[in-house]
C-alpha cells in the first residue's frame, strides 16, 4: 500500500526516491535502447576502428531509370558510393573542428542540430538563422576566420573534389562547389524545429534539384566522441551503414539511388561537413573569402 504523510495525499519520501529511479531507469532504457540493438538488416561498409585502404571502399549502381545525361563530361553514367580514410588527416579534421566552434559558439541552434555555412555567413542561432558575421562584428570581432583557416577549408574542399573528378572521372573544369555547403554539428537535445530532425530518410535530389555529387567528410569519431549518429544508405533489403571517423571521406551520386539518413545521436558531439557538388555551372558558388 502507498503510504500518505498526514492527510494530504503525498507520497512519503523513499517511496518517491523509487518511482523516481523506476521511471528515469525505464526513460534511459529506451534512449539508450539502440546502441544495445542489433542490426539484424545492416551491412557494415566501414567501421570506426578499421581503416579504408588507399583503394577505398566501392560500390557501384545503376543509375535511376529517368537518368539523363544533361552536362557530357561531368554526369555519372555510372551511380554508386565511395569511401577513404587517408585523404584528410585526423589533425586536419581537428582543425575543421576548432574552425566550426568559432562561428557556432556566437549561435547554436535550440535542438540537437547546428550549421554553420561559411559561404553565406548562416549559421543556426535559437530555432532560426543569423548572420555569424554580423554576430561576430557584434561582439567586437572584425575578422573571425582568418586567412589560414579560410584557407585550410579550401584545400581540404579542393582535395576532395579532385579525388571525385577522378573517381568518377569527370573532366577538368566541369565540376563546380554548390549551396549548400555545411559544417553541422549534432548531439542528443530533443528537436526544437523540423530542421533538427535530421533522421528521416531521404535523397539529396528531393531536396536540392542540382546536386549531383554529395561528399561527406567526418570530423570526429563514432564511439569515442559520440554514439549513434551512424550513416546509413537504405535500401528495401538492409542498410549499408558507414561509421564516422575523422577524416574519413563519404563520396555519392546524389540521386533516388542513394537513399539515406543519419542515425539520431544518443550522447556526446558528432561533427561533419556537407560538400555538394554540382555539374551545372548556373548553381556553382565560390569559395569563402573571409
């Protein structure tokens, strides 16, 4: 029997010690409940503790039936999916990191999801978007990303773009960067918009018409500084899921054949950037100059 304290009707301290425990116990389960699940459906590509070999990861696929070559030289005439793990160096996306927090400090988004777009300054602050060089100049801060750092962010845009031109092998000059272009920042606060939700399985093409390649660059580690937050490609079959890890390098054709979402992370900071590219030179953009 519940045992009331004079006649008010509240329960008496231990036994409100323990529906306390039974009730958060029973919430920590069920957040907790898919790093414990097994993934009776998933594929493995690559995994936080192993290292892709200087030949990468393949896969290829047919591109979707309604697939049309508009731009020779540039388009894929076959789809597929691509990973590396040596063409940005683990300090190298350490220093991608440091180069995030700059302008996500001056923000941060209300949920578990934060962008930082140095193209257009955008950046994640409460439920909306600001300016992050107006935040910046705010505060007193002229120059919040210096040369180098601006630099450093081309090389490594540059890097990958080179290694898809050739894996796909896409003439010179044909290929351009396009919006948008992200750091995102992710960790396990409930959604405050429909923009943290960021789990829900999707295809680049339904969201941005002119993309053609998506490349993915993780900045930190699945299990050592996050869980959850696994990619993963769908299919009707199973998901091939991709662990993240500092600077590994995910490279896709961006259409229907590349359905995918991201795993919600549980605990801890998962980091990456979104580096699309486009064949289209209309919706090309340039590269961040401060």
């Amino acid at each position: 029997a519940v045992v009331s304290t004079q006649s008010t009707g509240v329960v008496n301290h231990p036994v409100r010690i323990l529906i306390t425990f039974v009730i958060a116990g029973i919430a920590i389960y069920y957040r907790l409940q898919p790093l414990f699940r097994e993934d009776k459906n998933a594929m493995l590509l690559a995994g936080w503790n192993t290292t892709v070999g200087t030949s990468g990861i393949v896969q290829e696929l047919p591109c979707a039936p309604d697939h049309k070559i508009e731009f020779e030289g540039c388009e894929a005439l076959r789809c597929g999916r691509f990973l590396l793990d040596r063409l940005i160096s683990q300090e190298e996306a350490q220093q991608l990191i440091e180069i995030a927090e700059k302008g996500m400090s001056l923000g941060g988004g209300s949920g578990g999801a934060t962008i930082l777009d140095l193209h257009t300054g955008a950046v994640s602050k409460g439920t909306k978007f600001a300016d992050v060089r107006l935040l910046a100049k705010s505060q007193g801060i002229e120059e919040l990303f210096t040369y180098d750092e601006l630099k450093l962010y081309r090389t490594i845009k540059n890097r990958i773009k080179v290694e898809l031109e050739k894996k796909w092998k896409i003439a010179p000059g044909k290929l351009t960067l396009t919006q948008p272009t992200f750091f995102s920042r992710m960790t396990g606060k409930p959604p405050a918009t429909v923009h943290d939700e960021y789990w829900h399985i999707h295809t680049d093409t339904e969201q941005y018409e002119r993309f053609h390649y998506t490349t993915l660059l993780y900045l930190n580690t699945y299990k050592r500084d996050f869980e959850g937050g696994r990619f993963m490609f769908d299919t009707p079959r199973y998901n091939n899921t991709v662990h993240p890890k500092a600077g590994r390098v995910s490279m896709f054709t961006s259409g229907i054949e590349n359905p995918h979402h991201v795993e919600r992370v549980i605990t801890g900071v998962r980091y990456a950037i979104t580096i699309p590219f486009t064949c289209d030179p209309n919706y090309g953009i340039s590269d961040p100059q401060s």
